[in-house]
C-alpha cells in the first residue's frame, strides 16, 4: 500500500478537521481511555434524548489514525439509538477507514470505539461481534 | 604497532575505519521494504547482525553443538572452551579485574533483577532508600519498585534539567539517610545523554551505597571500564552490540558476587544437592542455572572481536558526526524539537518530535521509504511525562550507518510535515 493509499484524503481531512470535535456541557454519557503504549487520549461525550445519540463530541490527544476514526465514528452514531450503537464492532470501524493497518495502528484505529463501548454499556465487556476474534 | 590480525573475514584495526565497506558485512542492507532500500535507524532497540556473527552462530550449530560444563567428550569440552572464552572477552572488554566477575545472563533487563533479586533482597529492608534517575529504561525501574514494595523501601529520583542532563544539584541531599543503592543508565536510551556515573559512584560510595549501572547502550557506543567508573554492578545485552538476542551480561565486584545467594536454581549451580537441601557452585556458575544460551553467548564473543576491531574511539566518533549531520538536516526543518543534551555530550541517539504531529505518523511515512525508526515512548514513561510528550520519534544510529541515512530520514520528515499541514 503507498503512501497516499494509507493516509487517504478522507482520513487527513478527518484528522485536520475532526467532526464533533470538543465536548459537551452536562453529558448524559461520559468515557475516557487511553492506549499507554503510545500516549493517545481520547474522550467522548454524549447527550441522549429518547434513547437515541442526540449529541456527540470527542477530544483528546492521538495519531491520525485514532482521531480520523474517532471522527468517523462520532459522525456515524448521530442519531442512532443505543442499541444500534451497541452493535457497531471494529470491523465496522475499518471499514470507515478503509485502510489496512499493522497490530499497533489497528490499537489506534479501535480506541474510539473501545471508549464508546465503555460509555454505552457502563462497564467493559465483550462487545457484540468482537470475542471471538479478540 | 603491531598489526592485529584479522579475524573471519574481519579487518585490521584501523585509524578511519571505512564505514561503507563495514555497511557491507551486514546481509540485512540487501533486502528492501516498501520496494526501497532498507534504512535502518533504531539500533538502540537493537542492532543488525554482521555476517560473521551470523556465520559464528551456524559453526557452532554445525560443528560442536553441545551442552557445556557436563560432557566429557570432544565436542562438549570444545563448546564448553568457547563458552568460557567468551567469559574472559567480555572480563577484558569491560576491563573487569577477572572472568570470574562476569555472570551470562539472559540480557539487560535479567542482569537487572539478578541484582534487584539477590543482592537486594538480602541488603535491602524496610526504611531503606533505592537511588534512580528520571531517564531511567523501565527495566531499571521496575525490578527496583518489585523490591521496594516487597521490602517497604523507598524510591528516590535524581532530577533531570532542561537539557536533559541529570541535575546533581541535590545529590548530596538525595545520598542523605539509608540509601543502599543507586542505580542509574550510563547512557541514556531516549536523550543520548552520557552520565557522570564515575563521579556520582565515587559519591555513592562514600555514603556506603552500592552502584548499578545500566550500560544497555554505552558500551555499544562510548565503551565501558568498570575500573574506570567503579561501578559495583554493570548490566547489559549482547543484541545492542551486534550480538544475538537472548544473550547478555552481569559485571560484578567479587567480593559482592560471592556474598550474594542465587537467583535461579537449578542444574549447573550446584555443588553438591541432596534432597533437603544444597550448597552452591562458585561465583560466577552459582548463577547459571540451567543450560545457557551456548550459541548466542559464542556468537557474541565473534560480536565483541568485530566491534574490537573498528575500536570505540571510531564509532563514538562516527556516531558523533551522524548525530552532528541530523541535528543539522531535522534543524533546518521548521517545528522540530530535538531532545536531550548538545552533540558532544550524547552517543548516537536523537529523539525528536515535529509540531503536533504524532510519533506514529511520522515512523509510519518514514517507514513507506524504507526507514526504520522508533516511535512511542521507548519504554521511558516517566521520563515522556517529564518531558511533557506522549510520544517521540527516535532515530539511533550505529557502524553500519552512513550520512545517506540522515538525508533520508531528513527528507522523510519533511515529506511528513508537508502531508500533515496541507
């Protein structure tokens, strides 16, 4: 894959213009994680109105590939209630990325997810469709 | 002088060595990544192998594999010989006063916790001080906090400065109470900085501390002399130094050697074993236990000949000039922060960061040019968080490296810079 292919248009214009970027006043949900191993930071927060995601912004600190699909995702889950959020998986997540990644960016790409999934589901589990292949 | 005579395919030692044709016992520079030739920029995390080494390790395999210190046959009193040959190579590389100072371990990091295990668990107790750095490998830290917490001792910290230097300011303070032992790197894996480790041991010492040195990286690159730095311990690998992997050693004084009890039990580090209880073989064999790493452990002594041969003088000098030329290149570049001391007070190391631009991003451009650097925090967290950092991207150079690879690391940090900020 060559450069260009890797770090396609839309994953630089979603890393130099992040959607839903920030975060909200008296969130209904709110989840921080980080990946240690490489310092990225990400938190999300989500206002909900008759169970669906009537608002959603994230901040924090990483590579384009963890904020391109942070910015991605959160585009994704507007509007959509909790449990279609709930059944959102990685590979729903590469596919809006669209690129092939190494072990340690797939760790970048899947954070924002794996935040989400602690904020939706208030604990970390096993989300739906991932187990298996983990 | 006396022309030494070279060894396997080596070359006699000279003023300048020739740096290209040295690039060229090194099989791996053959092969390309990403259909471009392979640049490789991170041999503090380890180095390539030349081919001798990598002929040393077949030779063994092919000719006299066998277990050592056992057999009484041919081939394993001929292992056995090279084995302990290695021992005495190693005891004159560090200048050690004998081979019975030296312990084969399984590296760094193990020769580490054979200290933190043995010595430490003997000599340290609750109250006690454990001295470190900030720019301390987790491998020097973590053993210590193991034994701290198991024996309620505490954790002290010399600060570092702006330039990242170890501030000894406060040392006299630091030294102040029940300090047993300060550990410290010699050279630092993230900064480059060289530390005054003869002068912070004689300051040690005085107090009635013992001293551990972390030389993963300066004896690659500046050389060690345990005399020199009286140093009590001295830990390293054999892979940061064109050896391989799984290999490494323990310097220790002897008198400590001998007082300590082992790590491991085992075969090998017995004298006598009865089934209550047993005595110790003597130092250093009490502590290898089991079958060593025979083959790697050989190899590395073909390692410690090859480096011999170009001499320490010329490759800090050749680091020094290829840490002089990136300093330079990534200079002329806007928004580079370089870390860590001037050129003249570092070996071949320089982490770097570029505006906002995360360390991954930028290996992973440089990486689609066929240059291998590292990016993350090169198992150096605190010292990331002093530095205010998650991440940075290090290149690290060694004999094998030419001022091409600086152009191209230049060029590829550039290329990241234009990709990031259109």
């Amino acid at each position: 894959m060559s450069l260009d292919d890797f770090y396609r248009q839309t994953i630089l214009d979603h890393y130099q213009n992040p959607r839903n970027w920030g975060t909200l006043e008296n969130p209904d949900i709110t989840a921080q994680d980080a990946n240690p191993l490489c310092g990225d930071e990400i938190r999300i927060d989500l206002k909900i109105k008759d169970d669906r995601v009537e608002a959603v912004r994230f901040s924090g600190k990483g590579c384009s590939i963890s904020r391109a699909a942070a910015s991605m995702l959160t585009e994704a889950i507007e509007g959509k209630t909790l449990d279609e959020v709930k059944r959102i998986n990685r590979d729903d997540v590469l596919d809006m990325l669209g690129i092939e990644l190494g072990p340690v960016r797939l760790k970048c790409a899947l954070l924002a997810l794996k935040t989400l999934k602690v904020g939706v589901y208030g604990v970390q589990q096993n989300w739906p469709g991932e187990g298996e292949d983990e | 002088m006396k022309t030494l005579a070279p060894e396997r395919g080596g070359r006699a030692r000279m003023h300048e060595p020739d740096f290209v044709a040295i690039r060229k016992d090194f099989p791996i520079f053959q092969r390309k990544v990403h259909g471009k030739p392979l640049i490789y920029l991170d041999s503090t995390a380890t180095t390539q192998k030349p081919v001798q080494v990598i002929d040393a390790l077949d030779h063994y395999y092919k000719t006299f594999n066998a277990n050592i210190h056992r057999g009484v046959y041919a081939i394993a009193e001929e292992a056995t010989a090279r084995y302990e040959e290695v021992r005495g190579k190693v005891a004159k590389l560090l200048n050690a006063r004998s081979p019975h100072e030296i312990v084969f371990t399984r590296g760094t990091t193990e020769s580490i916790n054979l200290v933190s295990n043995a010595w430490g668990r003997k000599n340290v107790g609750p109250g006690d001080v454990i001295l470190l750095t900030e720019m301390e490998h987790h491998s020097n830290l973590v053993p210590w906090q193991i034994l701290a917490a198991e024996k309620g001792a505490q954790l002290r910290f010399i600060p570092i400065d702006g330039q990242g230097r170890l501030d000894l300011s406060g040392l006299d303070a630091l030294l102040d109470g029940p300090v047993k032992v300060v550990s410290l790197t010699h050279l630092s894996n993230v900064l480059g900085t060289i530390n005054p480790v003869a002068e912070i041991a004689r300051r040690a010492h005085a107090r009635g501390a013992i001293v551990v040195v972390d030389a993963a990286q300066s004896l690659p690159h500046i050389g060690v002399d345990v005399r020199a730095l009286d140093c009590d311990f001295l830990a390293f690998s054999a892979h940061k130094m064109l050896g391989p992997t799984g290999t490494g050693a323990l310097y220790g004084k002897r008198a400590l050697l001998d007082a300590m009890p082992p790590f491991l039990g085992g075969g090998e580090m017995i004298r006598e074993v009865k089934l209550e209880g047993s005595t110790w073989n003597e130092t250093p064999w009490k502590f290898e236990a089991g079958t060593m790493n025979i083959a790697d452990t050989i190899a590395f002594g073909t390692a410690i000949d090859y480096v011999e041969t170009i001499g320490f003088e010329a490759i800090t000098k050749h680091s020094r000039e290829l840490v002089e030329l990136t300093f330079r290149l990534l200079g002329e570049i806007p928004g580079v922060t370089i870390y860590g001391p001037p050129v003249e007070e570092r070996g071949g190391i320089v982490a770097f960061s570029l505006d906002d631009i995360h360390a991954h991003d930028i290996a992973t451009v440089l990486d689609h040019d066929g240059v291998a650097v590292r990016a993350g925090h090169h198992c150096a967290m605190p010292l990331h968080r002093k530095l205010g950092v998650v991440a940075t991207t290090r290149a690290s150079f060694y004999v094998y490296n030419l001022p091409s690879d600086i152009a191209a690391l230049a060029e590829g940090v550039g290329k990241a810079k234009q990709l990031f900020h259109r």
